[in-house]
C-alpha cells in the first residue's frame, strides 16, 4: 500500500527439534555393572501435558487481542482491497515504520524510465457524456439554450504542455460527465507532468461551481457516527445526479489538519493547513486555514489536509527538498506514487489532478498549469 520476514533458520540448515517437547526417546551410554563395554540404558522422559497446555493458553491469550483486531479491520465495511485494509492496520498497531521502510524501498526500485511516450493517443482521448457541442480553437461551448438562467463560467483555456514537443490533444478540454441544463459541468484533459518521464500522463479535471453544486460525505470509518447530513454510501437515489467524487484527504490522524461539518468539530481545524471549505449553498473553496479562510456562518464543511503545494498560482518553495512535516510523512516527496489533487481557480472553479508514477512538485505543477490559484494535496498510495 510486503513481505514477511523468513523463520529464524537452524545451524548449517539442519531443523532443530526440542526433545522434550517432542516427547521423544533418549538415550544414556554408560558403563554397566561388571562389563568392559558399556550398555544402551533407556530411559523415558515425562511429557508433562500440563506444562505444554498452560504455554498453548499462554500463546492464546496473547494473540487472541491481536487476531482479534486484524478480524475486525478486515471486516470492517470499506470498498478497498484486503491488502490495503491489512497494510493500514500495521501501520495503526505500531508498525508504521516498518510499511514506511518496504514503501520507500519499493518505491524507489520501481521508478519509471525517463523519456518515451505515452502507450496511447491523447487526442480524442475523453468522450463527451451527451452534452451538444460545437468545438472551436481553444475552447468548447455548448449550443443548447439555458431554460433555467443558470450562468456557467466559460470553459478554461488549453493547459500549457511541459515537454517541449506537444502531443496531438494535449492539454485539451473536453466535456466530460452528463450535462447540466444542456452544458458540460465538467471538462477533463491529458497532460505530461514532467519534462523528464515524458512517457506519464496526468488527468485533471474542471468543474464549473454555477453549474454543480459540491459536498462533502462523511466517511464509513472516518471521522464515523452516524447522524451527518451526507454520509457513504451515497444513496441509490442521490446517484442520478452525481457528477464526480474524489478522496477528501489522508486519514485524520496522517492529515496534520481538522475536520467541521454539520456544526460539530470532529477534530479542531489547524491555522495555515490547507483546508477545503464547502458553503451552505455548495460552493467549495481552496486556501490556508486563518488568512483565506475562517470560521464563519459561509462554512458548511471544512477537511484540512497538509499545506498548500500551489500559491498565488505557483508551486510553493520546497516540495522537493522537505522530508514530510508539511506534505506527508508517509512517502518522500520525491517518490513518484499515485497522487492527488484539487485546486481552486481565480474565476471560482474547482480543477482536480491525478496520476501514477507523480512526485508532489510534478502534481503542484500539473494543477498550476490548470490554472489553480491554490490548491492542496488529496491522497497518495
């Protein structure tokens, strides 16, 4: 998210057996009675049953807490892997270090190669989910009538490839998700997030906060209860008008930030953690917890995850230099893993990132190219 360390071996490889736990047979040589010789004097050696079924309840006692434990983490309602539940509940019984250490080494080993292409073509790469369209250069609008009044943003502009040559579609909008009132809500792209490791791709999304309306689920396990307006799974009569969802951010305790919503304060949020901030009307918001945002009548719901990787529509100082006090602790941030993203842009919208094999400055650069303003870590696996 693991090898186990091999049995402690026997000298020159040979097994070695206690005797008398085994209940086996000795033997004593020893010189008899008027003989020259000695004699072979058996001699039975007690088993002491007792003895070996106090240390097997000894051992089940012990382990029963542990067994106990990992039974209930694994089932445990989730939708992720047995693995993924079986490497979370190491690292929360006190083995964190040891996942850090087989992470980090694999990590490290299974880099990708520099340079290449990607396996596939990016051009035409997004289908549109249903929504009118007439593409014209750089942008993508919609030639339906707006019954309802809504006012959509304009769609963003092409992001700005990295890599010196361009692909075909690189960086191109598309709409992407059903419709609202006739117009994409959302667009989606293809981009390279290193000039380096040209063979990786990133996909980032656009959504226009007129056109959808953004909340926050409270998580099966976490922040847990019950009693909270939206909570997973999302109901079956919800579904119909999804358009998107995307992880809130690492667990509570690996998050260094709070949790609010619904009037109750799950964990207190943290001043300069970045945090995202959904409003009673369902605008969502990006910033640093105490200078762009702060508790107020305008706040429905708040997770706060590490500090912001872009500001004031940059990268911030650092991200590959700090060892994880201010972007996780969990991975080095150069190690390429699967990241995400979200960000907030100067016109309101939300632009979220994600992508393999990506380091957290390429992710920060994806999402500042996609035009966030700021914008903050999500996930990383």
């Amino acid at each position: 998210h693991r090898a186990t360390p091999p049995g402690a071996a026997s000298f020159l490889g040979a097994p070695t057996v206690d005797l008398e736990d085994s209940g086996l047979m000795t033997a004593d040589i020893s010189p008899g009675r008027g003989q020259k010789g000695g004699r072979l004097a058996p001699r039975i050696r007690g088993r002491h049953p007792w003895r070996r079924l106090a240390i097997g309840v000894v051992v089940v006692a012990l382990l029963l807490p542990t067994v106990w434990s990992y039974g209930r983490a694994l089932t445990a309602r989730s939708n992720t892997a047995l693995s993924v539940r079986s490497v979370e509940w190491l690292k929360d019984h006190h083995l964190r270090w040891m996942v850090n250490d087989v992470e980090n080494f694999w990590y490290t080993h299974h880099q990708p190669k520099k340079g290449g292409a990607p396996a596939g073509s990016l051009a035409n790469a997004i289908r549109d989910a249903g929504a009118t369209t007439t593409t014209v250069p750089g942008v993508t609008t919609t030639t339906e009538p707006d019954p309802l009044g809504l006012v959509a943003l304009p769609p963003p502009p092409p992001i700005r490839s990295i890599v010196a040559n361009p692909l075909p579609g690189e960086g191109e909008w598309s709409p992407l998700g059903q419709p609202v009132d006739g117009r994409p809500a959302m667009y989606a792209a293809y981009v390279r997030p290193d000039a380096v490791y040209t063979s990786l791709v990133t996909g980032v999304a656009w959504i226009d906060p007129n056109l959808a309306r953004f909340e926050l689920y409270a998580g099966v396990q976490e922040p847990g209860g019950g009693g909270w307006r939206y909570q997973a799974p999302m109901q079956a009569a919800d579904r119909a008008d999804l358009l998107a969802a995307f992880n809130s951010g690492f667990k509570l305790k690996d998050s260094e930030g709070g949790y609010y919503a619904d009037h109750k304060v799950v964990r207190p949020l943290r001043a300069g953690a970045a945090t995202l901030v959904v409003s009673p009307s369902g605008v969502a918001t990006v910033g640093q917890w105490g200078r762009d945002l702060t508790m107020g009548p305008d706040v429905a719901f708040a997770r706060q995850n590490l500090s912001l990787i872009v500001d004031n529509g940059q990268a911030v100082p650092g991200l590959d230099g700090d060892s994880g006090s201010k972007w996780g602790a969990t991975l080095g941030n150069k190690v390429q893993v699967w990241r995400s993203g979200v960000g907030l842009t100067a016109n309101g919208a939300i632009v979220y990132a994600a992508g393999n094999n990506l380091s957290i400055s390429m992710l920060a650069g994806v999402l500042a190219r996609a035009g966030a303003l700021r914008a903050m870590e999500r996930s990383e696996e």
